[in-house]
C-alpha cells in the first residue's frame, strides 16, 4: 500500500492516543510495532512510547523498578513519577502537534500491576490519576489478553524474568483479570483481542478499530 494522502478536515488529521495493556508476554510490543508499521503505510509517522521510560529520568526509574525491591506504593509512585516526566514532556506535546502517541503501557497498568497485582488501594491509584494528569485519557486502550500460563511460556522462550516477571502465575491471573474487569467497565474505551492468534490476526483486529480515524 502507498502512502494516501490523508482526507477530511482537521479532525480527522488528529492525533489519537493509543495505549497497549497486557500481561508480560502478551505480545503487546509486537503489535505496537506491528500497527506502527501500518500506521506509516498510511502516511502517518506516530511516536512510539513506553512506560515505564520515555524520558532518561524515566529509564532511569525503570531500572530502579524492575530491579530493586521496594514497598508496593513506593512502586505505584516511582510508577507515577515517570508518568508525570512522561505526560509533560512527551506525550502531551505530541498530542498539542496532532501526532498520533502509540504507548506500551499506561495507567491502566498501575491499576492492573499495582492496584490488583500488588494489592495497592484502587482508591489511591484513582487519586494519584487525578493529580498526576485530570485530562488525559487513551482515545483507545488496546488489551492483548492471553492467559498467564501461555505469557509465562512465551516469557520463557526468550528472556530471564525481571522483578515483575518473576511473579507467581496467580499474581499475573490478578492482573489479567483487573484489565479485562476496566475494559468491561469502559467497554467504549478498550479493545480486547485475543492473543495467542497468529500476530497478524491480531493486527488484523486492531487495524479494524482504528479504521474509522484514519479516513
Ligand atoms: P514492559 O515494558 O511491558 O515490560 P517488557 O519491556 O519487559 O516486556 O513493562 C515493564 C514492567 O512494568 C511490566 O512488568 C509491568 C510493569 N508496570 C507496572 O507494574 N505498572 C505500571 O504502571 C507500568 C506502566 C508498568
């Protein structure tokens, strides 16, 4: 496919705010990768992102993160701390210049890894939400939900486990569970695909939601 040039007046040139939820294994960075690919295709060069990261002090906390040992909500606000550095100096301006913000992860992950995982107060979560960014919010929130059992086998083939990967099955059965719980609560919100298809089955799905914003 060539580069279309892109139709419609200036809503449809927005930027959209995607973010990809998973437990560790899914294979969520495939299809960031995969539907960024596609995205070029069409003429349209998103930013690529990632949380925990995006910015050195952000890298910087990451490493902190999956390595160290630390309270839960010690986690939950280094966590949120990245976020802030991330939501200010990335992923807002991009957004203000009308590109498109692809995110491996997101706040939904605090309420998936710390809030269910963890077993941090959602409450606490939800304050630190609307402190820490009140406006934002994912135009679409994309799960790729597999069972923890096939992301522990896949997980295996091709990397040794960081601190969260090193979690128990159940706790990852917690966390699968919280994502598919807050894409039942804000279905218009989500997509849920499932993912132990072929990738480009799954890209497929994606590619089908995003449709209508890309003409
Ligand atoms: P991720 O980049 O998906 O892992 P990898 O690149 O190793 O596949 O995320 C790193 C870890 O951070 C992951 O185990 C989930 C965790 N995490 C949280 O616990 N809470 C959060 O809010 C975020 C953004 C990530």
């Amino acid at each position: 496919m060539s580069a279309a040039p892109q139709p419609g007046g200036p809503a449809a040139r927005r930027g959209r705010f995607v973010t990809f939820e998973g437990v560790d294994g899914a294979g969520k960075s495939t299809q960031i990768a995969a539907t960024a690919q596609q995205l070029r295709r069409l003429g349209i060069e998103p930013l690529v992102t990632r949380e925990p990261g995006a910015t050195p002090l952000g890298e910087a906390l990451r490493a902190m993160m999956l390595t160290q040992s630390m309270e839960p909500l010690t986690e939950t606000l280094l966590m949120f701390a990245a976020r802030l550095e991330h939501v200010r100096h990335v992923i807002e301006p991009a957004l203000a210049g009308s590109r498109w913000v692809l995110s491996d992860r997101f706040t939904d992950a605090s309420y998936a890894y710390q809030g269910a995982g963890r077993g941090v107060d959602a409450q606490r979560i939800a304050a630190l939400e609307r402190w820490i960014h009140p406006q934002l919010r994912p135009d679409l929130t994309i799960v790729v939900d597999v069972d923890a059992e096939t992301a522990a086998q896949r997980r295996r083939k091709v990397r040794d486990a960081d601190r969260f990967e090193a979690e128990p099955a159940e706790f990852f059965e917690r966390v699968r569970a919280a994502y598919l719980a807050r894409a039942e609560a804000e279905s218009h919100r989500f997509l849920v695909v499932d993912g132990r298809r072929e990738p480009q089955e799954v890209l497929a799905d994606i590619m089908e939601r995003l449709r209508p914003w890309l003409s």
